[in-house]
C-alpha cells in the first residue's frame, strides 16, 4: 500500500490511512486507547494528542496574538475558551498528511493508569462503568411514530455501537425535557457493570456537559467505615472521611450484633437504619469538603465483612451467627441505591458490593485479595488486615487460602483504658528507654518527640488524649523490651521494674506513660486489663495466621503484608515484638495501608477488576477458624509475648 504509515505511542499499534484521515478515526481503527466523548465532534477535547515525527495536517488559523497556528478553527476555538497546551492537537481535528507518529498522552486515554503508592501492590487501570457519552438524537416527527428512548437508542447505536439501552423512571422523567432543551443533542451518562448485557442510562443532560462524573469507594467496617470521593476519570480521590460505626452501641464485635438480632424482634432493623443513616451522614461530609453535587455521585462500591454486609442489605445476620455460618447470597450484587435507601447521591446512581469469600470471610477480604493480589505472588505471602475482625489470606500463584479472625477492637483502640481513635491528640509512637524505663512518646501529626524542645508548646492546642491502636501496640511491646513485662504479659512491680512509673492500681500494676493532672490534663497509663485485651487480639490474630500456615503446610512465609485503616501505621518491629506475626526478617515486613478501602476503589475505577475479584474469590480456599480445633491451641499458643512455643528471634538479636 502507498497509504501514511500511522504510529501510536505508547502502544505500539500502527497502519496504513491514506490522507485526510483524522487521527481520531485511525486511533478506533487500530484499537488505540483514546478517549472522546462528543464521538469526534471537536467539543469535548478528550481526544487530545502529541504529533511526534511526521506530516500532520496544519491550518494556519491566526490565534489571537497574531501568531500563526498548526491549529483548525475548532482548535483554535478550543484554544480560547479552555487552553489547548501548545503543541497538542485534537485527534478528531488534526489529521494524517504522511508518515506519522503520534502520542497519546495519559489524560486522553480512558484506560490510563492510577498512580499506586505501595509499590508491592497490583496496578490500577481505569475502566469505569460509568462514561458520559455525547449524542445527537433524530427529532420525532408524525410519520416515524417511536418515542424519543427509542430514538436515543438508535443515537447511541449508530453513534457509538451501543447495542442495548435501559432506562429507569427517574430518567424517563427527564428525557423529553432534556432532549428539547439541548436541541436534540446530549450528553448521556451510561453505566455498564461487569455482567450487564445492556448498559444503563443514568442521566441525561442538554448539548455537551463537561462535569466530572464521581463513584463511591466505601470500606464498611465493625467499628468504622471509611469512605473515598473519586473521580471515575482519573480514578483520583476528591476527599476522603471517616465516621464511627453507629452499631457499635448494639455491640462491640459482629457476634454481639448478631445476638442482638436474636434477642431483640427487629434488632436487624434498627441496625440497619443506623448504618445507612451514617453512610448518608458520611457522604454530606464528602460532598462538603469537595463541593461535589449528589447528580455528579453515581455509584458506589462496597467491601465489608459478612455481618455487615447483611445489615446493609437489610438482611437478619442470624444465620451467620451459627454454624455452618451460611450467608444469604455470597456472589457479588449489583443494586440501585434506593435499594439501601442512599439517597444522597444521584437518584439514578448503582450500588455494586463485592462477592464474599465465606460466611465468616467478607467482601472486605476479597477487596484485600483484589489490592494485595497474594495469587500473583511468587514469594508466599501472609496479608493481615488489622481491624475488629482480621482478614487473613496465605497463598502465592499457586494457592490461596482465607480465614477471619475475631481480634476484637482493642487493637483500634478500643476497650483500652486509655485507648481512643486515630485523632489528634492520641499518641502514635512510644519509645521505652531500657535502662532508666523512661518513656517518650509522639503525637498524632506532630513530628515531635515528647522529650524535645518545643514540644509542650506544640500540643498546646489539643493536649495529650490518649493512646490510638499503633500506640497501643508499640506501648506493649516497648514495656516488654524494657523489661516492664514478663512474658505471660504481667506487668512488674516497682521493685522489680525499679521504676516509680509502675504503679499499683487495685490489685494490679499500671505503667504510667504520661502524667498531665497537676494541669488537670489525663493520667494515661496501660493498665494490666489492657496488657490482656491486646494479648487476646494479637493471639487471634496469630492463631489465624498459623490455622492458615498449617493448612497450607508450612512453618514459615517468605512476606508478610500489615493492611487495615491503621495498618500502615504499625511498626513491623514493634508487631514482631508482640508476636501479632509469625516470625520473618524484618525486612519482609510491609505496610500496605488500607487495602480493603483499596480494593473497594480499584472495583470502583474497574469493571475488569471486578471480574478479576469474581475469579480470584472462587479459587480461594476457605479456612474456618470457630470450628478448627488447632485454632484453640495457636490462639493459647500465642498468649505470651512475643510467642510460648516459635522461636522468634528479635527478642534474641
Ligand atoms: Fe471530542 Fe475530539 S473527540 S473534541
């Protein structure tokens, strides 16, 4: 052929267009990723791209300054209204003149991809189920008698190849109007889950309507529930909050929610109400904090543990209160949101929730499967994701297995003396020198040790609180390196400490860690009762790890992964200390930050995801650990700090 060679970067794909072709209908030839949402129309200017070698088409157009442009008047247009960054193009604009390579740079490409933090984890590809698309729609007339849907089907149809629509009332309402206003043009926004055959109009808007469309990623948990604004575009997160989880006044853990159900008629249903009314407390905050309108919000993704899970949905939990734990549906769903009565975001909008993995094994484990992604892994690799409940997964390429573990919500800091949420005030980090047993200390978001100049002045605003999980967590470990505590976790007198700061509180020694009543500030201490409840959670949550271990036959693991919301504030030392994990060098300890609410975005910025986690989900082997007898004897096992029975060498080295 004599036709152009045409080269795309970064993909590689290339053929042959004879000339005038526009760039944007070579890029749909050849499968280019290259976004556009008026369909070529030059009003949208997603379809921006770099001319790199070779003969593009140029106009000449005199921009305002005077200056001559490669730009065509629809350019140039575009250059005035918005900026066009010099030396871009728009695709459906320029076009193929010789051999050419052309650039497509990230922000025109709808598969681009999302910049991760962890380097250990999977990347994230964007490819939303939801996509504005620009449309110009046949106006009805006395001889073709179909009605303006229909017509705006065969818009779509012929515009787009979108084979099937589906509309709800809440759109039906506005269609008419919309389409007269916008002069039969519009821009429609279609939503098309992973096992959708038609897609779904979830609003519609006159002409061209450029507002950034929003999703929804929320991690549901026991004793929080953490939510991210995101923009289905860039897949970047617009605000972020947090709320306490209402329920927790039906009771602490998921087990007394569920005998809360059993023992009260229509116990599921004020739990229920709480949860929701939360999520759309939750979401006004987000929409505050980014000026985000409820239209723009039109979907949002769910992981949360199997309790939970129920109590969304408006479903008794009372059957996973008891063996064999059944769940009433552990595929994933797609829903509308008045189905879990959100009715703060777009009337329209989609609820998907994750598949879970088993009745005791929730969404939020296979949203940590989904982020962490141990089945790509050639090391085996233990993920732990500290929270009220802990979801534990083992596995590498070849296996994957799963179980839950009920550490309760000490490690949150709750049940804790002075234990209290992640929040200014509450001290994160604790050091316990070894010789005088003194101890310093840091607070949430100040750089400071409590020891250094400047530091009194620093916390005038807030003061000391209390200690949140990681303080708790390194307060333990610290006290037992220090030799404030033996190993069955009893803490010393003052005698055989030789520190006044251990003091008797009823029959039983408290460490004193900061002393602010002679300014009528707190007395913050770990007490004895709180030395037990961390020595329970760190041994279920070790118990599971080993149950997991055991199955899979193995002592030991080549990685292991810390997650939860504070997951990425544990110190790996500090865990080991505790023996909260099995032992490993210490290099191979990780953080990973809040990989369910990861997860819960990844599904949210991907239908492929979503697949992904359907497949992964079922070729996860199920360990449950309320009937594993062996679980009993790890969790006894693993009272003692660091660990009665393993070696653990840090205490050692
Ligand atoms: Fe919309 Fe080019 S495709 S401006």
């Amino acid at each position: 052929t004599t036709d152009p060679l045409v080269v795309f970067t970064p993909s590689g794909k290339r053929g042959h267009f004879p000339t005038g072709t526009p760039i944007l209908t070579a890029a749909r030839q050849l499968g280019v990723d290259l976004d556009s949402v008026c369909g070529g129309r030059g009003i949208c200017s997603k379809c921006q791209i770099t001319p790199g070698y070779g003969e593009f088409s140029k106009h000449g157009v005199t921009a305002k300054d005077g200056a001559l442009s490669d730009w065509n008047s629809v350019e140039q247009r575009y250059k005035d209204k918005r900026g066009l960054i010099d030396g871009r193009r728009l695709g459906c604009q320029a076009t193929v003149q010789g051999d050419i390579v052309i650039d497509v740079p990230p922000e025109s490409q709808v598969h681009r991809q999302v910049v991760r933090k962890a380097a250990s984890a999977r990347e994230m590809i964007m490819d939303p189920a939801v996509r504005p698309y620009y449309v110009e729609v046949a106006e009805p007339d006395m001889h073709t008698p179909t009605g303006d849907l229909e017509r705006l089907a065969q818009a779509l149809k012929d515009q787009w190849g979108i084979e099937e629509v589906e509309a709800g009332i809440s759109v039906l309402r506005r269609l008419q109007p919309m389409l007269r206003k916008g002069k039969w043009t519009a821009t429609v926004v279609l939503h098309k889950g992973h096992q959708d055959k038609a897609h779904r109009i979830l609003g519609i808007a006159p002409g061209y309507f450029d507002r950034p469309l929003y999703g929804l990623a929320i991690d549901l948990g026991s004793t929080t529930i953490a939510a991210h604004l995101t923009d289905l575009r860039t897949g970047e997160v617009a605000a972020s909050s947090g709320i306490m989880n209402p329920q927790i006044r039906f009771g602490e853990d998921l087990m007394s929610r569920v005998s809360y159900s059993m023992m009260n008629p229509g116990g599921d249903v004020e739990m229920t109400t709480a949860v929701r009314t939360a999520l759309n407390a939750l979401i006004g905050t987000l929409k505050a904090e980014s000026g985000v309108k409820p239209q723009q919000i039109m979907e949002a993704v769910f992981v949360c543990n199997p309790v939970m899970h129920h109590l969304l949905l408006g479903i008794d939990p009372v059957e996973l209160g008891q063996a064999p734990f059944a769940l009433a549906t552990s595929g994933s769903l797609s829903l509308h949101a008045a189905d879990i009565e959100l009715d703060t975001i777009n009337e329209a909008a989609r609820i998907f929730i994750l598949p879970c993995i088993a009745g005791h094994v929730g969404a939020d484990a296979a949203a940590v499967a989904l982020s962490e992604a141990p089945n790509e892994q050639d090391e085996l690799t233990l993920v732990v994701d500290v929270g009220t409940n802990a979801e534990i997964l083992l596995g590498n390429k070849t296996q994957v297995l799963a179980c839950s573990s009920p550490t309760g919500p000490a490690f949150e800091g709750a049940q804790i003396s002075s234990g209290q949420r992640a929040a200014p005030g509450a001290i994160e980090r604790i050091e316990i020198d070894p010789v005088t047993k003194e101890p310093r200390f840091q607070v949430i978001g100040m750089g400071l040790w409590s020891n250094e100049p400047g530091f009194e002045a620093a916390i005038a605003a807030t003061g000391v609180t209390g200690i949140c999980g990681s303080g708790i967590i390194e307060a333990v470990a610290e006290m037992r390196m220090a030799g404030l505590l033996d190993s069955k976790g009893l803490i010393g007198s003052p005698e055989q400490t030789g520190t006044p700061r251990c003091i008797l509180e009823g029959r039983t020694h408290s460490y004193v860690i900061y002393d602010g009543t002679a300014d009528g500030g707190p007395l913050i201490t770990v007490t004895q009762t709180d030395i037990r409840a961390i020595q329970l959670a760190k041994s279920a949550l070790y118990a599971g790890a080993r149950l997991l271990m055991d199955e899979m036959g193995t002592d030991t693991v080549d990685r292991v992964v810390l997650a939860g919301a504070f997951g990425a504030h544990i110190s790996p030392k500090h865990a080991m200390v505790l023996g909260m994990i099995p032992d490993v060098p210490l290099d191979k300890v990780t953080s990973a930050g809040n990989a369910a609410g990861t997860g819960a975005r990844m599904a949210l910025c991907s239908v492929a995801a979503r697949t992904s986690i359907e497949k992964t989900v079922r070729d996860i082997t199920k360990v449950e650990t309320a009937i594993e007898p062996k679980f009993q004897e790890h969790f006894v096992n693993a009272n003692a700090i660091p660990h009665a029975t393993d070696p653990f060498t840090i205490l050692r080295s």
